[in-house]
C-alpha cells in the first residue's frame, strides 16, 4: 500500500534522470533490537538479514568499480554525481555492518564464512585488475563494462525493494523493530535516489546492449543465493529456532510471510522485472520515485538525527 507524497517542499519540481543526491552519516542503535525483529516470523527476518550479510562487502565492489571507471568519465555531472554515489554506498555499507557484529553475531550467528571471502575478493581485485590492465587493457576495460553491468543490475533490483520497503505499512502492523525499519527505509531511498548513477557510468564507458543482458543473467542467479541461500544458512544457525530447518518448512512459512507482506515474492521480483530492465531504451529514471524518497528522508529519524535538512 502507497503512502501519500507530501506536495510541494524540496521534493517538488525533481529532475528524476539528475536527483541531487548526497550522503546522509547516519547511525543506528542496536541495543533495543531483537533478532527476530519480525516479530513472529523468523523466515522473514533471516531473509532480509541475507542482505545485511552481503550490502557491507557488495557496497565495497560497487565503489570499486564506479572509481576504476571515473578516470574515463568527461561529464561534469555525473563525476559530481559519483561522488555522491560513493559517499552514500559507504555509509550503507557502515550501517549494514553493524547489524552483522551487534546483532547476529552477538546472538550466536558466524557469517564470516560468507563476509571473509567476499572480503578477500575485494581486497584481491585492485591489484588484479592492475595486473590485467597493464597484461590486456582490451581485456581489463571488457572487464570493467561487464562488472559496471551487474552492478547496474542489482542497484535496479535494490532501488525496486526500496520503493517496496517504503510503501510497504504491514510492516507496522506487524510491529517490526523501528530501528531496522528505519535503516531499511533509509537505504532504500537512497537507492532511488542513485539508482542512476551506474548505469550512467556504464553507457559512459561504452557499455552495450548484449553486456548489460549477461550481466543482467549472472546478477539474477547472485541475486537468488544471496536470498534464498542466505536465509536457509542463517535460518539453520539461528539458534532459537528449534526444529530441524527443511527446505519444504521454509517455504512454507515463507509463502505466509509473502502473504502476510512481510517479503516480496522472490521469484516475482527478480523475473517479474525483466521486462523493465531488459528494454532496449530503459533507464533507471523511468521507475521508482525520488520524491517518494525525499519525502521518507524528510521522516526518517536517522536522517533528521544526522542532520538532514531538505530545505
């Protein structure tokens, strides 16, 4: 269920292809926080916690290549706007972190079998790509343009679950923990709000049509073992979940949770936007709302904590 856009205000007159868009550095206190801050339904919970698992290392990548690309980028704006992009997938990946360290791994749950090798990943790609630049620049700039594509991909899908999670009030009726509400809120519209941003960077470093469709392909496959393979492994070390973890029980209670509005369908998502994103002519300003998420910033208590003003 849509809430209403506030009229007028900051958020009237927003040129959605070019939002302004800057870091908010917000914080968030966990302490109140339980691990099953959807109440009642641990499915749902482990779900979206698959990912706060990958968003603190995944933000990483995503800064590394806009950066590797920024060098070839000529138009004014959009460095301005890469800039912006940075500082905000920064604070996100902050943010996301500390929900992994104060409250799955302060009640008994180990990610770092995920967390260590996507770091490791991430702290090999620099000198990789050096190594394959001065090897191959064709091959490295081939390289670059289909990482820039799957990076294109998920932020369409993320920008998407933004607007999901901002419209969504079952959430309240639900009496999810306001805090994580918040920080999904949050990043969520800050997703719209730089949704943009790569797939920008990525036409300006001469990214095709044929590219974007692959990447697209891997994204969607890393996409669903990011939520289903995420939620099975925390579900199975959660340790207040007593029963054996099936794969039948899970989806059982995921379908409840589903219906319930606690979850997207994770099939409906990741297909059902296909034909949005694989369009010849698409653009990520032709879906989502950027005054929708100015409108959430304007409310959100993290964001005003931190001093946001939109005025």
């Amino acid at each position: 269920m849509t809430r209403p856009l506030t009229g007028g205000g900051p958020a009237s007159g927003i040129d959605e292809r070019h939002p302004p868009i800057k870091p908010r550095r917000v914080s968030f206190d966990w302490s109140d926080t339980p691990l099953h801050w959807v109440p009642g339904d641990p499915v749902a919970t482990h779900i979206i916690n698959s990912f706060h698992i990958v968003l603190p290392e995944g933000e990483k990548w995503f800064i590394q290549c806009v950066k590797d690309a920024r060098p070839y980028i000529k138009d004014e704006r959009l460095l301005e706007e890469i800039k912006g992009f940075i500082g905000q997938e920064m604070v996100h990946a902050r943010s996301h972190q500390g929900v992994l360290d104060q409250i799955l791994e302060s009640n008994g749950i180990d990610v770092s079998r995920i967390t260590d090798a996507a770091a490791k990943g991430n702290a090999e790609r620099p000198a990789q790509m050096a190594a394959l630049k001065k090897r191959n620049p064709r091959a490295w700039r081939r390289r670059l343009r289909f990482e820039l594509a799957a990076v294109a991909s998920i932020e369409h899908y993320t920008a998407v679950l933004g607007q999901w999670i901002m419209d969504n009030d079952r959430f309240e009726k639900a009496g999810v923990d306001p805090t994580m509400l918040d920080l999904l809120r949050w990043h969520g519209a800050e997703e719209v709000e730089h949704r943009s941003v790569v797939f920008d960077v990525y036409k300006a470093v001469g990214g095709g049509y044929v590219t974007r469709v692959a990447a697209w392909v891997v994204s969607l496959f890393f996409l669903y073992w990011a939520l289903i393979g995420g939620s099975l492994y925390l579900l199975g070390q959660d340790p207040t979940i007593k029963k054996r973890v099936t794969p039948l029980r899970v989806y059982r209670s995921y379908r409840r949770s589903v219906r319930l509005g606690h979850v997207p369908g994770i099939f409906k998502l990741l297909l059902g936007e296909a034909p949005v994103y694989l369009k010849p002519n698409h653009h990520p300003s032709k879906v989502c709302s950027t005054p929708r998420a100015l409108d959430y910033l304007m409310q959100s208590p993290a964001a005003r904590a931190a001093g946001y003003d939109p005025y």
